[in-house]
C-alpha cells in the first residue's frame, strides 16, 4: 500500500526506480521497492509500519534544519532560560541549571537522566547528522559514517526536547500563583529549536545515505516474508541480507556494519524481566514523596498521587489530569499491554495482529512523555530556591519514577513485534 501526501507524479529519484525489495521491520513481511511521488511514504500493505519515503532534496533540507537546530540548542544553552521575581528577588536560571541542583541536593542520577535526554543526545543526534550530511553534500562519504548513524539512531529516541517543554510549560502555569515567571531567550530559542529538529527528521530521506538495493537478494527459501526466504534485514541501512552468507547465528551488515538478527535475541526473557523489575519499582515510585514544598519554613512531601489532588483543588485540573495521566496511567498502561503482548505471543494467539502491532507502535512512542513530571520537577526545583520564603525540594520518589520510565522504554525497545506475526505464518 503506497500512501502518497501529494498526487504529483514527479517521480524524479533515480535510486526510487522499481526493483529490489525491503522488509518491514515490523511483521517482517518482503515488500517490492517501488517509486512513490515527491513527498510520499510507502506503508507496509500488512501492518501499515512506515517503509521508506521520497524527499526531494533531502541532503540540502535536513543539512539546513540541522544547522539551524545546532545553533539554537547552543543559544537555548547559554542564554537565561527562565527567571523567577518575587518580593523584590529574582531568580535565574539557564537550561541546565536543574542538573546542577539535583546534584548539590542529593538526587545526581536525575541530573545525569535530565542532561542526557534535554542536551546530550540531542547534540550528538544534531552534529552527528552535520557529519554525515557536510561530506555528502559535497559527493563524499565521510570516516566511519557507519558508526555515526548507528550512533544517531541509538540517542534519537531519548532525545525528549518535546516531553521537556511539555514540562517547562507545565511549570510556568504552576509558578505564576507563586511569583512573575520571566521567559529569556534561551527559552524562545528552545521553542524554535524543538520544531526545527523535528522537520530535520522528517526531511531527511535515509536512501541518501544508504541508498536502496535495486536488486532481489536471493535467499534459499520460499514465502512473502524475510524470515521465510532465509534473509535477514538490516535495521540500521534496510539492507537485506543472506543467511548463508553470515558466519554463524549472528553476524553484520556487509554495508554499515550494523549486528543482524533475524528476531532480537532472547526478546521476550529480557522483556518479562524488565517489565517485572518496573512492576517493582512503581509501588516506591508512588508510595514515597517525589516533592517537597516549604514555605515559610513548613511543608509537607507530595506523592504523585497527593500532588495531582493538590493540583485539582487549588483549580488546576487540566494541568493535574495531564500528571495523571502521565505519571501514573501511561506507565501503568504500558507495562499492562506489554504484558498482554508477550502472553499472546507465548501463547501463539493468531487474534488481530494488525492491531496489536498497532498498540505496541503507539506504546513505544507514548512511553517517553511519562518524563514530563521529572522535567517539571527539575525545572521547579531549579527555579524555586527562594530560602526561607518558598524552596522546593525534589523527593526519593521522583528517583524511583524515573527508573520505570526508563526500564519501561527500554523494555518496549527489547519486545520484538514481529513475533506476533511469527504464529501467523506458521499457521498457514
């Protein structure tokens, strides 16, 4: 099934001719390359996963937006971000001053989470994708592209420049009953920032740097999928390789050297035992106090729980309905359903494949937005240090909440969809 955003049938890609095949990486059924206008996607015809598209000039398109998303994140970095004023005082503050205090106060696993998902891996996807795209702007490839994008590839997923100004914008409408918030630069600048890098990665076309194969790769087995025809599919470069031309249960892309394997190894044990190990840490994540408030010298610790109906009757329920679902119903959800994936499987349910590799898409991607309380704390906690008047102070809980986001990510990532469409195939 080809869907196509234009009706134009300016096909003008020489690498988008037809021949060649590619495997979704989903249910790992073997598609026809075929051309799709300017602007199109191909979506695989079974389970409806994104396969390749078609974006003219992509090496220009997405060396600008990359540019431009460099210079921003390095402004969003220096300039003030946010500043506090009340009774006369005023408190500033830059993007990463919430790592900093997280560490003077205790909590530097969540300083070391913060700096990595707002600014390192943002920064190694955006100049990691400088480097690939300078040299083949100028028609070479540049040393040890391979890894680089695997590299890329790896951050980009925990790159949460969206989830973190979900949270600051949260934050701002929780402080402006407690002082005048002041917006900086750094803060217009990240606003930017964040639409800019996500049209870099929708402007960049992958067969501009590992262009597709115009040849059927020939495996010594029959069927419609990968799997069946004894091919493996690269899911770095698309590649689809020979079994028989890998030494062993296990080898490597012969294009970007990438690991192949035709079902990730032992998915579903390291799946359950991620799941149990963020069933686990979900009671503390909700029992002990992810929030202190004091002022005046008095305060009492927050729950997720207790801070959510604190929210809701001082007035704001929108903001408290959006840390209640994303605090407690989407980790909650995603560890129901990942459990539910991963007994269907074992128990070789052939019921709705289709829809279940649909929740599984839409978990992976939600799972992520759970962080939004750790940035709002961490952007309170920076922001509110106003001594004896009002100090907020971050809680053990918010500790052991950041651990299930992450297992829970991870463990969503170890879960390979394709073995739902594994009893299908057997069954025929």
């Amino acid at each position: 099934m080809m869907n196509s955003k234009e009706s134009t049938n300016d096909f003008r890609r020489s690498d988008l001719s037809e021949g060649g095949l590619i495997a979704c990486h989903e249910c790992d059924l073997l598609h026809s390359i075929k051309p799709v206008p300017a602007g199109g996607k191909a979506l695989c015809t079974r389970c409806g996963a994104f396969l390749y598209q078609n974006i003219p000039k992509s090496i220009e398109r997405a060396l600008a937006l990359n540019l431009a998303a460099f210079m921003l994140l390095i402004i969003a970095n220096v300039f003030p971000f946010i500043s506090l004023k009340t009774s006369g005082r005023i408190e500033e503050t830059v993007l990463l001053s919430s790592v900093l205090t997280f560490y003077r106060q205790g909590m530097g696993e969540l300083g070391v989470l913060v700096f990595l998902t707002s600014f390192l891996f943002p920064f190694l996807s955006i100049t990691g994708m400088l480097y690939i795209l300078f040299p083949l702007k100028f028609g070479t490839q540049p040393w040890g592209m391979a890894s680089v994008y695997r590299l890329v590839k790896a951050v980009t997923p925990w790159s949460l420049l969206g989830v973190f100004m979900l949270g600051l914008l949260l934050a701002i409408v929780k402080l402006r009953d407690l002082a005048t918030v002041i917006p900086g630069m750094a803060l217009y600048s990240f606003a930017v920032l964040l639409v800019i890098s996500s049209a870099a990665n929708t402007n960049l076309d992958a067969s501009v740097i590992w262009p597709r194969m115009r040849f059927k790769p020939k495996g010594n087995g029959t069927g419609t999928t990968a799997a069946e025809r004894n091919l493996i599919s690269c899911h770095t470069c698309a590649l689809l390789v020979s079994k028989k031309n890998i030494d062993g249960h296990h080898g490597y892309c012969p294009r970007c050297e990438s690991p192949l394997h035709s079902r990730k190894t032992d998915s579903l044990t390291r799946t359950w035992a991620l799941v149990f190990a963020a069933s686990l840490l979900l009671i503390p994540a909700n029992v002990y106090p992810v929030m202190t408030v004091i002022r005046l010298g008095k305060g009492a610790p927050d729950t997720i729980l207790s801070g959510v109906i604190h929210l809701i009757e001082g007035g704001m329920w929108p903001l408290g309905m959006i840390v209640f679902f994303a605090s407690i119903v989407i980790p909650l959800l995603k560890l129901v359903v990942l459990v539910f994936l991963m007994i269907s499987v074992q128990k070789k349910s052939s019921w709705r494949l289709r829809d279940r590799t649909v929740l599984y898409r839409v978990i992976e991607v939600v799972g992520a937005w759970s962080m939004v309380d750790i940035y709002l704390l961490a952007v309170l906690v920076a922001l509110v240090k106003f001594g004896f008047l009002t100090t907020i102070l971050p809680g053990i809980g918010a500790v052991f909440f950041a651990a299930v986001v992450v297992i829970t990510m991870f463990a969503a990532r170890t879960f390979d969809p394709r073995l739902i469409w594994d009893n299908a195939e057997r069954a025929k």
